[in-house]
C-alpha cells in the first residue's frame, strides 16, 4: 500500500494513487445482491474520501460560484457521521479541486485558485493564492514529496464556450510544508484533465496532445522530444484525466461541453465525432484511437479504467449512456471484449483479485443513481443497490477500510458494505 509522497493506506488521494490506475491494494471485498447494503449521508458538493492512519476517512467538499470556499471533515467510518470539520478554506472559481494524505502525516487541499495544508486534526497550517483566477483542478503528489498543480482551462457551468479563450497551462511545484511555489513550467496547450504522474514524470493532457515533464528536485522540465497529438478529426474533442498503464497513457476523448451538466450527463454531448478510448504508447507517441459506441453526441468527464493483470481497459459514454470493455493485446491493439447500456459518468474501482468493479448507474427520470459492481471479465451484474444520490456522480469513490467502498456525488456521500 506504499505510494512514494503519499501516506501508508490503502486509499491515500483520488483514483488511489497518481498514476490513476483506481485499483485497490485491498482484497475484495466479495459483494454479493444479499449480503451487501448502503449507507447514505447528503452533503454539498462531495467531492472524494482519502484515507490516512487505520480507520480515519477524510471528506472534501465545496460549495459553488465564482467565490465559492471548501472544507474537509473526518467522518466515522461505518455511519459516515461528521467527527470533525475543518474551518471554511479559501477557494474562488468553482471545479472540483483535490485532496490527499501525505506521506508527511498532513492533509493537502487544493480548489479554487487556493492550496491548503492541514493537521490530522483539520488545523489549518498553511495557505497560499494561487497566481491565476482560476480553479486548480487538484493535484499530484511526487515521490519526494511535492506537490503539482495546474489550473483548469475548460469552461465553467454558466460560461460561454464561444468566449472562452484559456491560456496555455501552468504547472506549479508546491513545496509540501510551506506551499510556496518552488518551480514552474508552461505547457503549449490549455489543460482540462488532472495531472498525472509516474513517478517523477507528469503528464498533461492538453487540449489536442499528451505532454509531460519531469521533477529533477529542483526544476520541473519540459520533454522536448515527446508531444503525441489525440485529435485528428473533425468533431472531435479535448481528452479528459490519463491512466498510466501496460507502456501508454489512456484517457477518454469528447471532453468539450461538460459544463452542460444537468445532474446527468445522458443527452448532454455535443461533440459529432464518436467518443474514443485513446492510446499513447510512452515509449514511441503512437496514438490508437478505439470507438466506445461510435454515436455522436458523446461526452465524459472522467478517465478508463486498466486492468493490468487482465489486459483489460474499461471505458464509457456518459451523453449515450454506454459502458465497455475492451482487450489489450500485446502491441497493445484493442478488441471489444463486452459492452452494456449503462448511464456511467464517475471514476471507478477495481478489486483485482475478485475481478469487481465498481460502478455507477443514473436513473434521470427516476432521479436515482445505482451503485453496480459489475465482473470485470464479463460485464454482467454482481450487485446492484441504490445509492441514495438523485444526481449521476461524476466524482470520485475511494476505496474503505473494512470491506467496503465510499462513493461520492454533488448530493452526498455513500458506503458500500460487503455486510
């Protein structure tokens, strides 16, 4: 469960680690349709759970608007009642922020144009403004410690697509005690997607091509040599969060109109090229490009999820309402492995030993959002219960302590028991 920079749990920052693979260091937990059941708490804005020393769970959230301020509390475990809250915390322009147990004992926060460090306690130990007005969209942790960031180039809810002009991205080193910027670096493109790391290589996704640059303990550089261009036809859109996985990066393309999201994402699309899986291969740039259901009308918020052991990638159209799973061969070609209608829009979780993956299922017009732990082979149901949640997640679950999962929307947060 040692994640180099991050804190010794099983579930220390959001997709469990910075390569964003979403795969738990726990066994699984065995769902079963009879066995396992819900606990639901509502709660603004719930963003993910991390977990520090052995039975803590750590909530993010946010309220909303241009000024908007977050907050973290320790909840119970099992009940998820509010143990302790940290004081309102500076933030600014609304998206999703971050947050992480480092490997220092201190808790991280990043939203808004604000970072944070906290005690376990939730004491505030230190701020700082970030130098642009504009959400920071979470960030990793390196192997030594600090801290990357950037800001968010897509459009926020209520802006205006056709005005919107973002700057190329900035990606700021964080020093892990102070906060201070210690480095910087400019990437050609604006970024929507969050940052992803091995070890001390980042990699951005920007709005047409996967760049990275790499933390030599004082400088974060640019590689020069390696920029691998996604987009490369008409109606297709900006790609979302990475997972680095079996030699390449993999994320989900058809990015663009996220901000339409109207507590689902299903009819939401407007990009008129299909929604792809996109493969980049790290060592030679090569770029694969896999259709999920080849409708137009695509749209995701959110990244695959890999299979490593397996060879399987899982990948998903939130605007069509569609799920699937595909087989990597060793050249690392894809082929449909199975494929369902389900209305996924969130992160997931996979149990590698138990084959489980856990997902989502949102109901619009019964305003309702299914938890759903699917076999990761063949698609079909394990289990399937109400979550609680009227809204489809498009966040980030995190994995329990005791055989369990915690899943997280704008309307509240649920545990999952295996019972």
């Amino acid at each position: 469960m040692t994640i180099p920079g991050y804190c010794y749990s099983p579930w220390p920052g959001e997709d469990g680690g910075p390569d964003r693979i979403q795969r738990a260091r726990t066994p699984g937990p065995g769902f079963t349709q009879e066995g396992a059941s819900v606990v639901f708490r509502e709660g603004v804005a719930t963003t993910m759970a991390v977990l520090r020393e052995p039975g803590e769970v750590f909530v993010l959230h946010h309220t909303a608007g241009p000024d908007a301020i977050s907050w973290v509390e320790r909840v119970d475990p099992v009940t998820l009642e509010v143990l302790e809250r940290s004081e309102d915390l500076a933030g600014g322009p609304t998206w999703p922020g971050g947050l992480a147990a480092h490997a220092n004992g201190d808790l991280h926060v990043v939203f808004g144009d604000h970072a944070h460090r906290l005690s376990p306690a939730l004491e505030v130990l230190a701020s700082v403004q970030l130098p642009r007005h504009a959400p920071y969209n979470s960030f990793v942790v390196l192997p030594d410690g600090h801290l990357v960031t950037k800001d968010f180039g897509g459009v926020l809810p209520g802006g205006d697509p056709d005005a919107h002009d973002p700057p190329p991205t900035e990606l700021l080193v964080l020093d892990p005690e102070t906060l201070a910027i210690v480095a910087r670096c400019e990437m050609p493109e604006p970024s929507i997607a969050r940052l992803s790391a091995d070890g001390a290589t980042v990699y951005v996704v920007g709005t047409a091509t996967l760049y990275r640059a790499s933390w030599d303990g004082s400088d974060l550089v640019p590689d020069g040599d390696f920029a691998a261009t996604y987009v490369s036809m008409p109606g297709q859109t900006y790609g979302w969060d990475a997972t680095l996985a079996l030699g390449a990066a993999w994320f989900l393309d058809d990015g663009f109109g996220t901000e339409r999201y109207a507590g689902t994402f299903r009819g939401q699309g407007v990009n008129e090229a299909p929604l792809h899986l996109v493969r980049v291969d790290l060592a030679t740039e090569e770029v694969s490009l896999t259709e999920i259901c080849g409708l137009p009308g695509g749209i995701v918020a959110n990244p695959p999820l890999v299979d490593e052991a397996r060879r399987i990638v899982v990948g998903f159209d939130s605007g069509n309402g569609v799920l699937a799973a595909f087989d990597v061969a060793d050249d690392g070609g894809t082929s449909l492995r199975w494929r369902r209608d389900q209305d996924h829009g969130c992160h997931m979780v996979l149990f590698a030993d138990t084959g489980e993956l856990v997902t989502a299922d949102h109901h619009a017009e019964a305003m309702r959002e299914d938890i759903v732990v699917l076999d990761v082979e063949t698609g079909e149901e394990r289990v399937r219960l109400a979550s609680g949640s009227p809204v489809q997640s498009v966040l980030f679950p995190a994995v329990g302590w005791d055989r369990d999962v915690y899943y997280c929307s704008f309307a509240g947060i649920a545990r999952l028991a295996a019972g």
